[in-house]
C-alpha cells in the first residue's frame, strides 16, 4: 500500500511484499533467459505500456509473468518464453552449485558475479577466500605451497628439479589439493541446506573435485579460458588499474599463469567440463546462461515439470 503513495507506477504484488514496476528488472529476467540486451529493454517498456494501456494500479507478480510470457510468445519468442518460466522453477526447487574455474586473471570473477546477478543466486566465493581460510588451519610446515599463489607453489616442492618440464603443475596440483577441503565443504553445506552458491577461482579444477560432485545435477562445472596470451596480459593491466594487485606479480610469471591455464583447459575437456573463451563478457555470461539453464531444463523435463505450474 506504501507505494500507492509514493509512486505513480504500476505496483507488482507478491505474497510477501509489493515493488513498483521495473522495466530494468523484467529486462534482466529477459535476458537470463536468452533475449539481447538491446531488446530486452524495449520489450520490458512494452510490457509496461499494456500495462497503462489497461490503466491497471497493481497487479500480481504470478498476473505479471502470465501476461510477459503469453507476450512472448505471441512475438515469436517461444524459447525465450519457456526459459523465462523455467528459471523461477529451479531456483526454487533446486539448491544450484556453479563452479567457476580458470587460471588467475582469465576472468572467473567477473563472470561468477554476472552469473550471480542475472540467477539471482545472492553467495559467491573466491577460492582464493577459501584458501585464506585454510592457511588458518594448516600451518606452514605441513602444506608450504598453501602459502605461495598457485604460480610461484613449485618453489615449495621439495628437491625440485628446474628443468622439470612438469614443476609448475606439480607445485599447482599441490598447492590447490588442501583448498579443494574448503570447495568440498562449501558445496555440501550447501546441498544440505538447499541453498545456492557460485564457487570462482583458480582452485577450481575439475579433475581434482571428487568423482561424487560431477554425478550430481545441480552441480555444474564451467571453465574460463583466454587461448590469446596477450588478451590474458591486458587482462592484468586493467586489473592493476582498480585494484591493488601488483601487475609485475603476473606478468613475471605470465609463463606458468599460461602453463596452469593449458592444465586446466586439458583436464576439463577430460573430464567433459565446457570450456567457454571469455573474451567479451556479454558474450561469455549468456553461453554461461545457456550451459546452466539446458542442464536445469533437463533435470525439470525428466521430473517431469509442468508450465502451468508456474505461471
Ligand atoms: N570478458 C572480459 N572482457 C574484458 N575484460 C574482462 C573480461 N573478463 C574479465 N575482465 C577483466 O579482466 C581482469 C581480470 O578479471 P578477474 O575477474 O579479476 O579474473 P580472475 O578472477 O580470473 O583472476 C579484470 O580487470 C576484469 O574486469
Ligand atoms: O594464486 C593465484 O593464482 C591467485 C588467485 O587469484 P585470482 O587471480 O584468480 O583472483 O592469487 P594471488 O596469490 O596471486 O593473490
């Protein structure tokens, strides 16, 4: 009732609160669900003329979406009509567990807070928080290559051999094993409570979480790449530019950030991972969508799911 008051837009209800119309929030959902931005903006104020068109004051959020998904259809948008149903269903069916994973400065967080953003999922964790935690509670005596990043871990190996062709990875295998705890943790928490999370980082290596995690559904895996090593270097140009993070750090290891990068880009095609180039972010965060949302669109086919149901 507060916002009769206040605003001369339409009022969305729901069972537990009520907001003002938002073209930019329907135009988000549109776009999780597969529209391009540029049209999704203007299919929103379409939306919202009917709306006035129809002088309505309030509606219901279930009258709301009934009237955007028939809109879609009826403007040959049918795919983007069921993904746009089906999205709401999962997330309040399912607890969803995105795993992010590529080599330091390949783009995971950026992507896992798009992801985050467009789903609505509200937790996202850096493995690199994850690691912090863990150096709480292994000391550096028992795991030193905890300590170092996951570049510089081969220099914690014991009786190493320089001309090791194999000394970075060992170093970074190594240095991720004690983190990998903390991932496993998270994510059963998580499967417990029925929540849901994206996990980013560098620690997330698909070959190394158990075999448990890539049976289950709900748990999906994504790779980020950059297969253009001067791309990955103006990637940590323009990271130093907002924050602290010393740019000469990575550029002189740049050579087994790449190494690690080809590790991890070899291990998700073993392991049947999808490997996504993240070269513009709009482009990466809708392959991301579709990957997440195929996979869901799966599992509600086969339990059987009903779109009336939703809508
Ligand atoms: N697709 C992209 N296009 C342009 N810049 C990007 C893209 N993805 C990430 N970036 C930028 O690259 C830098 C590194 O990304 P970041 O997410 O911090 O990497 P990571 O978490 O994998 O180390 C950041 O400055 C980020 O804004
Ligand atoms: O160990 C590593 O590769 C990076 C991971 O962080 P991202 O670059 O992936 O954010 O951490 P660092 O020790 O350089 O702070």
């Amino acid at each position: 009732m507060i916002f009769d008051k206040i605003t001369d837009k339409i009022i969305v209800t729901a069972k537990d609160y009520e907001m003002p119309f938002s073209k930019g929030l329907l135009a988000r959902s549109l776009t999780t669900a597969g529209m391009k931005p540029s049209e999704a903006y203007i299919f929103a104020r379409g939306i919202e003329a009917d709306l006035n068109h129809d002088s309505l004051k309030r509606i219901s959020k279930y009258e709301l979406r009934q009237r955007v998904y028939y809109s879609l259809i009826s403007n040959d948008y049918e795919d983007i009509a069921e993904k746009y149903l089906i999205w709401r269903r999962i997330l309040k069916k399912h607890s969803v567990i995105i795993l992010v994973g590529g080599a330091s400065g390949v783009g995971t967080s950026t992507i896992a807070f798009e992801l985050a953003s467009r789903l609505g999922i509200s937790s996202v964790i850096g493995t690199d928080s994850i690691r912090e935690v863990m150096r709480r509670s292994i000391s550096k005596d028992v795991v030193p290559m905890l300590y170092e990043s996951s570049y510089t871990a081969w220099r914690a190996l014991r009786n190493y051999d320089e001309d090791d062709d194999d000394l970075y990875i060992q170093g970074f295998i190594r240095h991720v094993e004690p983190v990998l705890l903390g991932i496993e943790g998270i994510i059963d928490r998580c499967l417990t409570e029925g929540t849901s999370v994206i996990i980013e980082g560098t620690h997330i290596v698909p070959g190394m979480i158990s075999d448990k995690y890539h049976d289950i559904p709900n748990v999906i895996f994504l790779t980020l790449t950059l297969s253009s090593e001067n791309v990955h270097k103006k990637r940590f140009i323009a990271r130093a530019k907002v924050s602290d993070r010393p740019l000469e750090r990575y550029l002189e290891n740049f050579e087994i950030i790449n190494n690690i990068n080809k590790y991890i880009v070899k291990d998700s095609n073993a392991h049947i991972v999808p490997v996504i180039e993240n070269v513009s972010i709009s482009d990466t965060v809708q392959e991301c969508l579709e990957i997440v949302t195929n996979k869901f669109n799966t599992l509600d086919e086969e339990e059987g799911g009903e779109i009336e149901e939703l809508i």
